[in-house]
C-alpha cells in the first residue's frame, strides 16, 4: 500500500480552504461569545462508558475503541461533543442556574453517514442548560440561523419535528417497544413500504400502522401542525407536542419555516423535545441539527433541562465555492534592517508579507502576490508585483 494513501472517507484539507475553515471557527465562536457563551475543551478520547448513552446503538456504532494501556480499560474517539459538554456541566461546572457553553473539535466516525459523509468533522457548537422553557429553545435556534448567515449562506430554511409525536404512537403499542430505534429510522427516511413491512411483522395494531404511516405526509408549512391534530390519535403527548412546534413557529415567523413529523433529526437517541434542521439551496443535507435533550446529564448524576445545536465546518467549507486566495506581499531575501523594519510594521497592521529565503520562488496557494516591497531612491516601498 502507497504510504500517502488515506483511509475511505479522509481527506486532507489543503492551505486556501483550511485557512477558510479556520476563520469560520474564530467567526463562530466570537458569534457565540458575543452571546454570553462560554468555552469548553473536551478531552478526544474519553472511557468508553461515559461516552455512551443507555439505548445509544447508532452513537456506539459510529465510535472508534481502543484500549488505554495505562488503565486497560476500552477507551473510544469521541464520535459527537454534546454528551461530553453534558458531562463538564453536569458534573464539573455543578452550576445552578443557566449555563451556556460552545465548543468546537475534530470528532471522528467509524464508519461514514453518508457516501459523501466524511469520516472526520470539526464539529462546533453551543449548547444552553438549565432552562426548560421555550425561550431556550428560541434562543437556540436562532443563533443556529445566525451561524449558517455567518459563514455566507444567504436564504436558510429551518425545518421543526418533535419526537415526542412519533414517540407517543411507538411507547402506546406495546408491539413495538423493542424496535422504537428502527421505527424511527424508517420515519426518517420516509421508507412507507419498510415501515409498513415491519410494523406487520411486529404484530402492531392497525391504528398505529395508519398514524406512523400518516408521519411521512405530514411536511409542509407550519399548517401542517392543524392538520397533524385532524389525523392522529388525540393522545395527550401528542398534543403537547404540537403545541410545543406552535409556539415556535409564532416566535420565529418571518423566515421560512417547514414541519416534518417525520423528521426525528437524525439524532443519536437522546432527544427529548423539539429537534431542528437549518438547510438552504444547493446542499443535499443539513447543515446544521439540533434541538432539545433534557435529563442527558443524568448519567453524571445531575439532570438539567438542556438545548442547543452543533455543525461540521468541514463539511460548511466543501460545500462553498472554492476558497479564494487571501492578497500578501513579497519581500526579497535581503538582511537590510530599513527593509526588516519596513516589514515588521506591514505585519503588525495586520498585513501579509512574506519574505523570500534565497533562492525562493513565488509559489504559494493561500495568497496572491499581488505586491512586493521594491527599494527606491526614497527607501523601501510597496509597487505592483511585476511576477
């Protein structure tokens, strides 16, 4: 096997792009700091169990093992920051009343979402603990949408589901209780006949059957909500639920809005009330999903309300137009102190120079050499580049 060759779906990100993504992260968590967001660092790997959650199969699915050689227990990769954010504030931070925390970090997956997914992300994100009401999750999404305009993506479209809609048909059949996760996938994918095929297989009733097949027509704008209380079963979870999507729609009405009751948020399982997707023109998936998860923290012995949302900046930059080279300066190779001044100073103004080592050509891919410092007469000074 060639030595530069990488594993499926990694890739190495060269200069002009990885200069975009970084001043995406710098831009982001400025954004959130801006909005009292505090920022945390989780350790890359972390012991095996406290990275997991009870009923998270897809989540151990996509987490890379290794064994700790100091302690000889299974260690894994992170493959998603949230449960480690819920962890430092659960466990480390111990506040009592709101906290807000962002992040951003490389996770990996061992095995890819989609045959276009990478298997490495820089995922960032903000998450708001401690407050059950729905001005949480407002403030959330809202700052989801202001990160995507951030980044240069004009005209966003935010999706809303809950969960709790299709949760309460599953948990009211006790046919289906040991294949909730698989149910909720089929949803996601709008797969009517596989859907369909299990719940017969499974033995569910046939009210069931009609109103988790009455899920996958229910998209649309937020009049789909009316509808949804028109054609399912008038559980009270249910309806709670959609009261929950009402409210939110009212409070960011003035972008475009879309329902999916069949939409679980491709979630790992600890979602526990409103989830959201932000996508926009031109992309095949979401760029950004999040929602509500209260209790995460329970594991670490300490249940608070929680929401927020993350994004892969990887994935935001591939999607872009290609990354455009930055303007610098080319300085000759030359020990001449006026000419070190004379740079010193055009890169404390925050200006690019780069200075030539003998011999060097001008070959670079994150600048242009537009300009380049000449000597005159009248001292050194900065002229069109002639190269």
């Amino acid at each position: 096997m060639s030595s530069w060759l990488l594993p499926e779906h990694l890739t190495d990100i060269l200069p002009a792009e990885a200069r975009r993504i970084e001043d995406m992260r710098r831009a982001l968590l400025d954004l959130y700091r801006a909005h009292g967001f505090e920022l945390v660092v989780p350790p890359l790997v972390e012991y095996l169990d406290s990275l997991m959650l009870a009923r998270d199969e897809a989540l151990r699915l996509r987490t890379c093992k290794l064994v700790d050689q100091l302690s000889g227990l299974t260690m894994g990769v992170r493959a998603d920051m949230t449960v480690q954010v819920s962890r430092i504030d659960a466990h480390l931070l111990n506040r009592q009343g709101v906290t807000r925390l962002c992040y951003c970090g490389p996770v990996i997956h061992a095995r890819p979402s989609g045959l276009l997914s990478d298997r490495e992300l820089l995922q960032i994100g903000a998450e708001i603990f401690g407050h059950a009401g729905v001005e949480a999750d407002i403030e959330s999404i809202r700052l989801a949408i202001e990160s995507v305009r951030h980044a240069g993506i004009g005209d966003p479209r935010l999706d809303l589901n809950h969960p709790g809609v299709g949760r309460a048909l599953i948990e009211a059949d006790p046919a289906l209780a040991d294949c909730a996760d698989s149910v909720f996938d089929l949803l996601s994918a709008k797969d009517v006949p596989g859907l369909q095929a299990m719940l017969v297989g499974q033995g569910a009733q046939s009210d069931t059957l009609d109103a988790l097949s009455a899920l996958t027509t229910l998209y649309g704008d937020p009049s789909v909500i009316e509808r949804a209380r028109a054609v399912l079963p008038p559980h009270a979870p249910i309806q709670v639920a959609l009261d929950a999507l009402q409210s939110l729609c009212d409070a960011l009405a003035g972008g475009p809005i879309a329902i999916d009751l069949a939409d679980m948020g491709g979630s790992y399982g600890y979602h526990s009330g409103v989830v959201f997707s932000i996508y926009a023109a031109g992309w095949h998936d979401a760029l950004v999903r999040g929602g509500r998860y209260d209790g995460i923290g329970r594991k670490f012995g300490r249940s608070r309300p929680a929401t927020g949302f993350s994004l892969d900046l990887r994935k935001l930059s591939r999607g872009l137009p290609a990354a455009q080279a930055a303007p610098a300066i080319w300085a000759p190779c030359s020990d001449d102190p006026e000419l070190a001044r004379v740079v010193r100073e055009l890169r404390q103004a925050g200006q690019v120079v780069i200075q030539a080592l003998p011999g060097e050509r001008q070959d670079v891919d994150e600048f242009r050499l537009e300009q380049e410092l000449v000597k005159t007469s009248s001292g050194w000074v900065i002229q069109e580049s002639m190269v």
